[in-house]
C-alpha cells in the first residue's frame, strides 16, 4: 500500500528557452517522481515506455524511486518552446505512446493516485472508475485538453469531463485549462463549477501570480513565491502538485499544503530539470514572505 502512486508516461523532451536548447526526459511522471523523491513518504510510479528509453526509468531507480514499467511501442515525444516570458510554451508532439488500461492498474494500490495523462487517449475513463474503488484520485487535467494536429499541440475540451470529474478528489488545472473545461475566466467562478461536477479540492495555478484553492466552501488564495532567477518553468506544475499532495497526505490542511507547494515550485523554477531539493530547503524559503 503506497501513500501515493503516479500514474503517467515519462517522454522524451526537447526544452527550448530564449538561452538554452535542452534534451531530456520528462513529462508528469518524470518531474512529480523527482520532485517528492527526498520526501518521507511510500510513494511509486506506474509509467509506461519503450525499451529504447530504459535508461529514463534505470536513472530514477538510481534516485530510490520506486517505478513499475508497463511495455509501450513508443515513448512520447515531446518539444517545448518558450518565450521570455516563462507562463507561456508552445508544445509538439513528434511522436505518442500506447494507453493505459484497466487490467494493467488492477493490483495497484494507494491512499492517493496522481493521473498525469500528457494527451487525450493516455488514460481511458474507465481507468479513472476503478481506480476511484481503491483510493483518492488526483488529476492533472491538462492532458485531456490536448489533441495532437500534424505534430501541433491543439486545444480541446474534455468529452468526458461531466462524468470522469464525479470521481475526481483532486483536480489540477491551470487557468487557462479552467477556461476551457468551464467555460468561464474567473477563478472562482470556474472552481465552483468545477467542484459542483463533483470536484472535492480544486485547484487553479495561474503560475507568477500564485494560485487558489476551493474546497465547496472555502477560496484559499496562495501567492507565488518570487524566484531569484526565471530559467525554466517545465515541470512546475507538477512539482507544486507532488509538494501539495504530499503535505495532503500527510494530514496538513489545504491552506498550508498550497503554500509548501508553491514555495516547491518556485525553487524549481531556478533550475533546468526536475526539483532534486529537500523539506529543508521548502521550508527555508516558507520563513520568508512570498
């Protein structure tokens, strides 16, 4: 029994920043796993990969994470170009993976799983139903707004969304993603919506500018905590989710868990990769003003 098991295929990344040209693995899975790797708690990923790519998930076992690979013919692919400005990426994708399936999940078992599917077809509805009868279920949605066009990452909405969201504990979404799952460009707004369709803890990251929280009764506005440097934003999101639910399972309450996962985002942003830091560091940077 695990605290919390990602589920999410690791991908081949190409970084493209105004100063840099980075080849590495990445995705969800990748970046979350790194992120909550120094934590005290009993966590695992479940990733799907080709065996020409072995060498992302032997360097993750290197790190003490605990992985379970499930065979694909390819591994995703994916080019990340960003501007000056950090909050924005144009994403393509070269080339997708094989997706999930009911009967590869069925002996998983955790408190929390944490869904990074990284487009539409990774993890099928029915993926989400019957992990929802062994624990919570975490989601970052933004995979479910993604079609691939001629290699273009395109907007979409979820077909799904009514239905799979009644399973949902906890919904990861950008602004942006609020909008186009919603409708609606006011956070709070967009996170009532959200938690009416059956969303227990929303939330909206709306990168330099923090985030917030609903729980169906209570907004818990998080404020961003300022980098000293802005070099590469990839995987802030994830690393702000494995930091929130960590705190979460843990017993810490929402408003605490959203400040630890902010303060754990920002120091990732300092750096290209993944996170690779402490509680230590996350909670020296906490003691100051965001």
């Amino acid at each position: 029994m695990y605290d919390i098991c990602c589920i999410g295929h690791i991908t081949l990344d190409k970084v493209v920043t105004p100063s840099s040209s980075i080849h590495m693995a990445g995705g969800t899975s990748f970046y979350f796993s790194n992120a909550i790797r120094n934590m005290e708690i009993k966590y695992c990923l479940i990733t799907a990969i080709a065996q020409t790519e072995m060498k992302a998930v032997e360097d993750l076992r290197e790190n003490q994470i605990t992985v379970h690979v499930l065979p694909s013919k390819h591994t995703v692919y994916f080019e990340n170009i960003y501007t000056a400005n950090l909050d924005h990426r144009v994403q393509r994708v070269l080339q997708t993976a094989d997706s999930f399936t009911v009967d590869q999940l069925q002996d998983s078992d955790a408190a929390i799983f944490h869904l990074g599917p990284l487009l539409a077809n990774d993890i099928p509805l029915e993926v989400i139903q019957s992990l929802a009868t062994r624990g919570r279920v975490s989601l970052d949605v933004q995979g479910y707004l993604r079609e691939v066009v001629d290699h273009n990452v395109c907007a979409i909405d979820w077909a799904d969304k009514k239905e799979g969201l009644k399973y949902i504990d906890i919904l990861k979404a950008s602004e942006s993603e609020m909008e186009v799952l919603t409708g609606v460009k006011e956070i709070e707004a967009g996170a009532r919506i959200l938690n009416e369709w059956g969303v227990k803890e929303v939330v909206i990251t709306m990168g330099s500018k923090g985030s917030m929280i609903y729980d169906g009764t209570t907004f818990y506005p998080v404020k961003a905590y300022r980098p000293t440097a802005e070099i590469d934003a990839t995987g802030c999101g994830d690393t702000y989710m494995a930091g929130y639910l960590y705190q979460r399972v843990k017993g810490s309450d929402i408003q605490y868990s959203g400040e630890f996962a902010s303060a754990m985002a920002s120091l990732k942003i300092e750096s290209s990769g993944p996170f690779t830091g402490t509680e230590a560091d996350i909670l020296k940077l906490m003691s100051k003003k965001p």
